[in-house]
C-alpha cells in the first residue's frame, strides 16, 4: 500500500519540477544574454581605456619640448605634416589622433587584437575652456574621448581632459 503511494508522490514531484524549470527557462535565458551584454561592455570600457592610456604617452602638443613644459601657443588639431595619417606609430603629440579610426583595435604597435575583431576604436580630440565647455581655438585644455563599439551595442565612450601644464 504504502509503495504505491510513493511511486505516486515521486511522479507529482517530478511533475511540478518539470513545470517549474518551463517556468524558469525564460529567467535563464535572459540572464544569459545579460552576461553576455555586460561581457560587451567590460571589454569596450577596457579597449577604450587602453587606447586612452596609449595617447596619455604622447607629448600635448607639436610644440611641447622635452622635458615638458607650458607653451604658449598651443597648435591645430591633427595630424601634421610629414606623419602618416594611417599609422598611429608616427604619432607624436595628442592632437594627432583627432579623427583616429580601428577597426579591429590595434596595439601600439599597429598590430591586430585578433580577439577583439568585432570591436571598433574611435577617437577625437578638441580643445574646451577652464569649464569644460568646447572652444573655439586652442586653450590649455584638450579633452580627449575614446570610444569602442561592438555589434549591437551602443558605443562606449570614455573621456578625459589633458592640460598644457
């Protein structure tokens, strides 16, 4: 008598298991792409911050002298004369990667980063004044912004304001 009664139990238990990982099913999914989604993002945040740190190492201007020091006259945004647009490796001064584009990002070295092959670099620099407000010719100020996209993925934008001080 008493068998048969746990044979019917074990069948109920297994019963509402079942419809109870049904009813989870969505809930795992989702959390599944939320880690892939936060996964996107750390590492946009990361390359956006490496190509940040890459230009930091650079002097503020073409006409800062070694050992740095204020200059007067700060010069226009870009690439100068006499670099190559296309190789970040020629690149002497922060302004020079102002319109700067990778896609996949590159290493300082102007090598792929074959893991990250989806991912995509976009830099641009422009002067602001003391308030962080653009300005319409040079200042002290330079504000540089790194952003990386993935596919479906707003890009994420990191920024940081360099002085000529």
């Amino acid at each position: 008598m008493s068998r048969g009664f746990v044979l019917i139990e074990v069948s109920i238990t297994y019963v509402i298991l079942s419809l109870a990982l049904v009813a989870l099913l969505p809930v795992f999914i989702l959390a599944i792409r939320a880690a892939k989604s936060t996964e996107r993002i750390e590492v946009a945040a990361q390359l956006s911050t490496e190509l940040l740190e890459e230009i930091r190492l650079r002097k503020w201007d073409a006409a800062t002298p070694r050992p740095h020091r204020h200059i007067a006259k700060p010069g226009v945004l870009g690439v100068e004369a006499g670099k190559i647009a296309s190789d970040k490796r020629t690149f002497e001064d922060i302004d020079d990667f102002n319109g700067w584009k990778e896609a996949p990002p590159l290493d300082p070295l102007m090598r792929p980063l074959a893991a990250f092959s989806t991912y995509a670099r976009v830099v641009t620099v422009r002067y602001v004044d003391a308030n962080m407000n653009p300005a319409s010719g040079p200042t002290d100020y330079k504000q540089v912004t790194a952003c990386t996209q993935a596919p479906k993925m707003k890009p994420l934008c990191i920024d940081t304001v360099l002085t000529n001080r």
